[in-house]
C-alpha cells in the first residue's frame, strides 16, 4: 500500500534520510519531528515548504555545531 504524501512530506524530502518526518497531529496543526523529538510545531494555514525546509536546514545547524 503506497502512503499518501502531503506538499510538507515532498518539501522535507531531502532531510528525511536525516531523520525528518512530520506529523499532523490534527486539522489545524502540523508537527516536525526529528528522530523522535518534536522540534516545531506551526499552523497548517500559515506554514509554507519553504519554511519547513529552513526549519529543517536550521535544526541540523544547531545540532552540528554542539558536536
């Protein structure tokens, strides 16, 4: 059975062999995960691809510069 993907799976595509995924935990909220931690959550009506990936691209920054 093929999963559905929603325009925010296609934007974090490239992150999700990171260890990316999103969770839309109801209709108005849509949750980015990394591994098993949530780092973000936004609006659906508000978040757009392009932030999802700055999100993305910003959180593995933050956790490479700690290393």
């Amino acid at each position: 059975m093929k999963q559905t993907t929603t325009i925010w799976d296609d934007a974090i595509e490239d992150y999700k062999d990171y260890g990316f995924n999103i969770n839309i935990s109801d209709d108005f909220l849509l949750e980015l995960y990394f591994k098993d931690n949530l780092i973000a959550t936004f609006y659906q009506d508000k978040v757009t691809p392009e932030i999802l990936i700055l999100g993305c691209r910003n959180y593995l920054q933050s956790i490479m510069r700690s290393i």
